[in-house]
C-alpha cells in the first residue's frame, strides 16, 4: 500500500476575480470530496492575492485518476481566464 499523496495547490487571480475563482474553486471542491482516495481536498488560504487549496490523496493511483476527471477537467475550463498564471502545485 502506497503513502497518501499530500499536495498545495495555489492560484492566483487576475485583479478583481478572487471571487469567480473561489466559487469555482466551492463548486469543484463539492464533487472532488467524493471521488475515491480523497482524504482532504480543502481551500486554506483564501485572500486577494491568492487561493491555497491543501490536498491529500489515498495513494498515487486515486491522484492520477482525480487528474484526469470531470472535475479537474471542468475547473481548469472555469478558471481559463480568472488566473494570473498557471496553477502552482507543490508535493508536499
């Protein structure tokens, strides 16, 4: 059995869309919290300049599977033109 798979996503909205970026961050997070291996899918810094999203994944298996969903899939079109720059994540 693999270690879970700690993560820090963090975004960074273009001036004056912190809030359709946590929206659409909300919406995302509703359905990831139920996909299998999801152990912690939470925003935790949530200010003007940035939005940290703090993830832990069962193994790398559910990771790579959450990757590849609807959901990510779905997120990344609604944040196409909200963000400053691409997503940050970090492997904790």
């Amino acid at each position: 059995m693999s270690a879970p798979i700690d993560l820090l996503a963090t975004f960074i909205p273009n001036n004056g869309e912190f809030f359709r970026v946590k929206l659409a961050l909300e919406i995302a997070i509703d359905e990831v919290v139920n996909e299998p291996g999801c152990i912690r899918y939470e925003l935790t810094e949530a200010n003007e300049d940035k939005l940290v999203l703090t993830e832990r994944w069962a193994s790398q298996e559910d990771l790579d599977k959450h990757s590849k969903g609807t959901a990510v899939q779905d997120l990344n079109e609604s944040l196409s033109a909200l963000l400053a720059e691409p997503v940050i994540l970090e492997k904790l």
